[in-house]
C-alpha cells in the first residue's frame, strides 16, 4: 500500500496577520486561549497538519489550522503597510516583534519603508532602518525606492534619514528618473543635489588616485 508523500515544507518566516472574531479558549496548555478583537499572528509552521504555531499578546501557542481558514478570522493582507501607511509605529513594532517580514511586500511591489517615507512618518522611517535586515534598496512596480518616494512627497528629515544609511540617489525608476528628479520640495532637492556632487568628488579622488598608481 502507497505511502502518502510528506508534508511540503512551509516558507521560512512567513507570517499570517489574523484579527478574531470570535473568543477561543484552549482545550490543553500546549494551546493558546485568545478573545475577539485580538490580532493573531500565526507561522505556517506546526507539529502537524492539524496545529500552527501562534502567537497573540505576548502568549505563544497553538491554534487549529482550520479556525484561520473559517470564517471566526479576519484576515490582515499587509498589516506592516497597512502600519506605515497610517503612522501606526507601536501596530509597526508588534508585527516586526511578532516576525511578521520586514521586507515583504505589497501589491505595488512596495515595502514598509517605502510607505513610511511617502507618509513623511520620520520616527518609524527611523525605527525601521535600524533594523539591519531592512533592504533600502528595494523597488517597487514602478521602480520607485523609499528614497524616491520621500522625494517626490517632500519629506526631507525621511530623505536625511536614507542619505544618512547610505541609500543610493542614482537609482532611477521605469520613467527613468533619479529621486533627485522627482523632489519638489527645494529643501529635499538641495540634499540629493549636496550628496550627487559629493559622490562625483568622490569617485573623482579615488579616478586621480587610481591614475597616479598607474604612473608610480
């Protein structure tokens, strides 16, 4: 008689974002308890097909695979963006805490950071850079970056903020525009201006350096 094939291994890190609608109370210590309103956070993860590994409030359990697909949850698509978007920093730092991926993204292909940067929202454009998994770099749909997006909305303590984590201002979008192009603020205009001509400076120093190596 055939063996049923394993189990496909779950995606590392993935993170679902639930709000129950209704109360749960466990039926062993192994299960975690949890009221209506409460936001869940639930890996793909568990002992079997049966159980995911859950966390909620602090308290970390398990929950019945079939509750988060029934109709006793809500499901949260881009909770973190949904975060950025609206200032949201301490809703921001629970997911972040609760594993949810820094650098997920949403349907325009945009992270978190780039979010909070359209947003002006200078404190959690902070928070998140700190994390040293954060990618700064990243590009939407539309080729767009943070630093892009901080531009075009005119937010320069966002821009001062990416410049200061070296965040690239000759990275162009599918218009083919730098950030640089896209600032309307002049305040955010001169910073990226002030750090292209440093970098030209730069790569001039080290082209005259590299030529009179030559020559030695």
């Amino acid at each position: 008689m055939a063996t049923a094939p394993p189990p496909r291994p779950p995606r590392p890190g993935r993170i679902r974002v639930f709000r129950a609608l209704y109360d749960y109370t466990a039926r062993s210590t192994q299960e975690m308890s949890f009221s209506e309103g409460d936001i869940i956070y639930v890996s793909e993860e568990g002992p079997n097909a049966d159980w995911l590994s859950a966390s909620c409030g602090g308290k970390k359990g398990l929950v019945p695979a079939n509750y988060v697909v029934s109709e006793q949850v809500e499901h949260l698509q881009n909770p973190l963006h949904e975060a950025a978007k609206r200032g949201n920093i301490e809703f921001l730092k629970e997911c972040l805490q609760n594993e949810v991926s820094i650098n997920s993204l949403d349907k325009s292909g945009s992270t978190a950071l780039y979010w909070a940067c359209h947003g002006g929202h200078v404190e959690m454009t902070s928070y998140l850079l700190q994390n040293t998994k954060i990618n700064i770099l990243a590009k939407n749909k539309i080729g767009d970056t943070a630093l892009h997006a901080a531009a075009w909305r005119g937010h320069p303590d966002c821009v001062r903020l990416l410049l200061e984590r070296d965040a690239d201002v000759w990275t162009k979008n599918e218009n083919g525009k730098t950030a640089s192009e896209v600032a309307k603020d002049p305040e955010t205009a001169a910073l990226l201006s002030a750090k292209m001509r440093s970098d030209r400076c730069n790569e001039d120093e080290i082209n005259e350096y590299a030529s009179e190596s030559d020559n030695d």
